[in-house]
C-alpha cells in the first residue's frame, strides 16, 4: 500500500535499490561459495572474488543491461525507430471552449498518508547520518595517521633501506618506495595509494634482527605490488555508502584477511622460515599500535591468532588447475555478459514491438458525428419503444449512440465516470451519435491481432478520434479520494434476483439492465 502514496521518483528509485541489494547480495553468496571450492588454493584468487563481491555493490546490473540495450546491433537489427506515445494531457472543451481537467486515475484512500509521504524524508535523513558518521570515524583516524606521517622524515640510508631495495628488485618492483622514519608507535605501513610511501617507526629496528626485519618489509612490498590500499579505499567506499547492510561490513573483514594472507604466501615462497616470520609479526605487535584505517596496509592485521596458527601449520597453497580456472572464467563471463545479452535482447524485441506497432497502427477512414438531441438511437441500435446508450465495435467500425463525451473518454481510456474530474457543463449534457469506418487495409491488420491486442488498438483509435474530432488532450494526475467499503450487515444480504426482464428507466430518461426475469 505504501507505493501508493509515494512520489513516482521515490517508488522507482526504491525499486531499483531493492534490486540493486538484492543482486549484489546473491553475487557476493555465489563469490563466498567459489571461494569455499578454492579453499585449498593460493589467498589471492579468494581475495579477488571478495573484491569483486565488492565491487558488485558500486556496478548495478542495470547498468551493464542499458550498456546492453544501446550496442549498435541491437539498435539496427530493430530497424527503424519507433515512438511511443501517450494521449493523457489537459483536457479542453471541443471548439473553442474553456479547458478542464482530467484525471484518469484516483486512489481511494481509507489511510490518511500524512505519515508516509514524509517517509522518504525520513529514510534519506537516516541514511545521511549513518553516511555521516562513518566518513567522521574515517576521517579522524585518517588525521591521526597524517600528523603521524607529517612529522616524519625521509630514510634515505642504513639497512632498512639496502633491504628495501633489494625486495623491490626481487618483487620486480619498477618505482621505488620512499621510506620515511616515524617518532609514532605505528606499525610499520604503507600510507597512500598513487604514491606509497612506507612508514617504520623509529625504534623498531633495534628490536628486529635482519632477518625479522626483511621478513615485515617483504610483507609491506607486497603490499604494495598488489595495490591493497587502492582495494581497500574502493571498499572502505562501498562501506560508507551501503553502512546499512551487514554483508559489507563482512566482506571487508574477509577482505582484510584474505590480502594478509595472500602476503604470508608471497613472504613464505621468497624463503623465509616460518618460525622467523611469525616471531617478525609477533615483535612488532609487542612494541607498535595496529593500524586505525583498512587502507593503510600494515603486518599485523586481520586475525592475528588464527594468522601465527596458519604460519606455522599449513603447508604450501595448490596452484590452480584447470576446472577451477574454467570455473573462475565462467563466473566472471556470465556475471558480465549475462545482463549485457538480457539488454541487447530486451531492447531488440521492445524495438521490434513498437516498430509493429507503429507499423500496424489503424485508423479509422470515416467517421461522422452527429448531436443526439432526442435521445433516440441512431440507425443499427433502434429497438421500438426504447431509448437507450450504447457503443459497440465491430470489424469495420465503432458505433456509439446517446454518448456523452465523458462516456467516450470512459471508452477510450478505460477509466471510471469518477475519474473524470472537473470539465464543463456540456461533458455530461451534450450527447452524441459516432460511427467511425475502417478501411478494408485496417480491418485486415485489425485481423491478425489477438483479442487482446485487437482491444488496444481499438481504444488508440477512438483516442485519435477524439484528439481529432473533438479536440481532446488530458492530464494524467493521481489524486487521493473518499472510498466507501461495501460490507454485509449483520442479518444478512438482502439481495434478490432480478425480476424486471426489460431493464429500468433512469433518471436520464435511458434504460439499464435487463434480462431474464
């Protein structure tokens, strides 16, 4: 009920969204059980499906589908453009008269929606705060981290640096990384994502003999080879934007997790003992604070329990084979080319649909108008005796007789008499008899509709006929109206059969109903 009372914009927009969530939930399910089947492989294909499970919440597939729906074959194999087009604007009097108003679709309201038009205010404000909130959080760690780096200075030699330069030689590292010496009892982490810098606290190489030391800068190179800062800040975005949704916040702990283990892999195969590393990471959390933000990427991080316990029991990771690399390449192919097909497709038969239907498109050959001011019915309705309103379509033409134009608006639009606000006097007072011919060409097109379809066209052409004929234009509003619910009393319904064979006069002078007595 509640799309109802909503803005159209707001009810489209949280339609989206919700699709939106929901894909991005079932990708990021179907990444987490590739990643059970890649379990006993190397840390950085896991890493790579969490961030691409990521990634997912910034890339609707919405997009890649209107990617898809605009490809130029999906645009030339629909052949010429067609228009669609919608006959609901304001509505003015035949011949000159004053305008009215029409509305073709009212909302019977038993709920006052005072309330729920401020919810999407609501909804908006909540999701500003919580935006809010976690861009302050970020950014007072992130101030901490920058005076750290402020106030510290470029190593430009000792053994900190020899080791350094030779990591990058064996990473195949091209651009250096400056390393600076810092007073703070920060870990030793790489700051910043187009230039990386390493910041080592000061008094932290006392404490490490060289191979524990070469064992944490091995660590921080790969870090930066693999670009985990960038990684993390396009996460740490995804974070901030989607803050309402659980899954976000624990695809970031699987993605913290998943890069410091693929660094333990890289750590290990260049030779080191694992005895040596696990004691480098363990001294450095004795003296040095963890990292505050995700993208700063520093040697302690995720769990540092079930890290040392990883280091020093697992074995080597398998490489992977064949099956799962076909596997791995069939996910990522129908995560992309799926709703880029589905919009080429799509496109393709709406394309096709409006080209038929441009291409169909009846209208009637003749048509005669003629004031009724008797109120008896024109020639092929006459039944003796009785006056009557009446409009039929048949194969060749459209007759009605003692129709008001609300009437025909009723016919041609399909809404109710309630539904026609406002107009004129002479909307309801003047009436009229209509008989519209088709050519044979339109009766034979007409023909190879179905039903359905056959109704359609039926009620665009008497919508031409009063845009022509009478002049028409409408305006298409929603408008909240009184409703009454019709109930059964408490002894019953006191309903009986229809006992008048020949219908009832109304008010108008017109006969209603009739039929078996």
């Amino acid at each position: 009920m509640i799309p109802e009372y909503l803005p159209a914009t707001w009810t489209a927009f949280a339609a989206a969204l919700g699709d939106h969530l929901w894909q991005s939930t079932l990708f990021a399910v179907v990444a987490g059980l590739l990643t059970l089947i890649l379990r006993n492989n190397h840390a950085r294909a896991r890493y790579w499906l969490w961030l691409a499970a990521s990634m997912k919440f910034l890339i609707p597939f919405s997009l890649l589908v209107a990617i898809g729906s605009h490809l130029p074959w999906s645009r030339g194999s629909a052949g010429t453009k067609a228009g669609l087009y919608f006959a609901m604007e304001e509505v003015s009097q035949p011949f000159s008269q004053p305008a009215m108003t029409v509305i073709s679709r009212a909302t019977p309201s038993t709920v006052s929606p005072s309330v729920i038009h401020l919810l999407p205010g609501l909804l908006a404000a909540a999701w500003l705060c919580g935006f809010l909130v976690v861009l302050s959080v970020w950014y007072l760690r992130w101030r901490g981290i920058s005076v750290a780096i402020r106030d510290a200075v470029p190593l430009r030699e000792g053994r900190e640096v020899e080791a350094l330069r030779r990591l990058e030689r064996i990473g195949g590292m091209r651009k250096r990384i400056e390393m600076l010496l810092s007073r703070a009892s920060l870990e030793p982490g790489i700051f910043g994502i187009a230039r990386p810098v390493l910041v080592w606290p000061e008094r932290i190489s006392e404490r490490l003999e060289d191979v524990h030391l070469e064992a944490i800068l091995a660590h921080e190179v790969w870090h930066v080879r693999r670009r985990d800062n960038l990684a993390a800040a396009i996460h740490m975005a995804v974070e901030s934007v989607f803050w309402f949704h659980p899954l976000v916040w624990w695809l970031g702990a699987r993605l913290v997790e998943e890069r410091e283990r693929a660094c333990d892999e890289e750590v290990l195969e260049l030779g080191n003992e694992r005895q040596v590393y696990a004691e480098s990471i363990l001294k450095v959390c004795e003296f040095c604070v963890g990292s505050p933000l995700d993208c700063v990427s520093g040697v302690t991080g995720a769990d540092l329990k079930k890290r040392i316990a990883r280091i020093m029991s697992e074995g080597v990771a398998c490489r992977l084979d064949f099956r799962r690399k076909l596997l791995l390449g069939a996910f990522a192919l129908v995560a992309v080319a799926a709703p880029v097909v589905f919009g080429l497709l799509q496109a393709t038969q709406v394309r096709a649909q409006a080209q038929n239907a441009v291409r169909i498109a009846p209208a009637f050959d003749a048509v005669i108008i003629k004031p009724n001011k008797t109120g008896d019915p024109m020639p092929g309705f006459s039944i003796p005796g009785r006056r009557m309103q009446a409009a039929v379509f048949k194969p060749d033409r459209f007759m009605a007789t003692n129709f008001t134009l609300r009437g025909l608006i009723h016919l041609a639009y399909g809404v109710q008499d309630s539904q026609i606000l406002a107009g004129p006097d002479w909307l309801d007072s003047e009436k009229y008899d209509v008989e519209a011919k088709l050519g044979s060409s339109a009766v034979n097109e007409l023909g190879k509709l179905s039903p359905d379809q056959r109704d359609l066209e039926s009620q665009s052409m008497l919508q031409a006929l009063l845009a022509d004929r009478f002049k028409l234009t409408l305006h298409d509003e929603t408008k909240e109206v009184p409703a009454y619910v019709l109930v059964i009393a408490k002894g019953g319904p006191k309903l009986t059969e229809n006992t008048y064979r020949n219908g009832v006069t109304g008010p108008d002078g017109l006969v209603y109903g009739g039929g078996p007595g």
